[in-house]
C-alpha cells in the first residue's frame, strides 16, 4: 500500500493527500482519478479533490500498461 508515513486517517476513512505526492506524479494521478471513474474520499478539513484512497494510488502506479509510466 502507499507509503504508511502519506497514509492519513480521519477516524473513519483513511486517505492520501494527491498534494504530498511527488509534482511529477500529483496531476497525472488526479487526471487518472477523474478517466477511470475513481471515487475521492470527502474530509473535513481537507481540500475537495485533494484526497484519494491509497489503494487507487496502489492501483494507479502498478498498472504496467498506464501510460504514465511510459
């Protein structure tokens, strides 16, 4: 799973922040998020559309056919 220190947890939900990730994968994993349907987890506190599940960035960088890891 994603790195255990970008793990956050709000009690109920845990979730990464897509802005702690590194600049060269942040705005490529949001843009996978909204083509493939990916649900974002909704925080209080945090900014709407910055959270994700860390098992859909698992997803994300696993995937030997994604074009972003070409």
């Amino acid at each position: 799973m994603a790195e255990m220190q970008n793990i956050l947890n709000d009690g109920n939900i845990i979730y990464i922040r897509i802005s702690d990730l590194p600049e060269n994968e942040s705005m490529v994993f949001k843009r996978w998020l909204y083509n493939e349907g990916q649900t974002q987890p909704l925080i209080d506190g945090e900014l709407d559309g910055d959270c994700a599940y860390p098992w859909d960035y698992d997803l994300w960088k696993s995937n030997p056919n994604a074009s972003h890891l070409r």
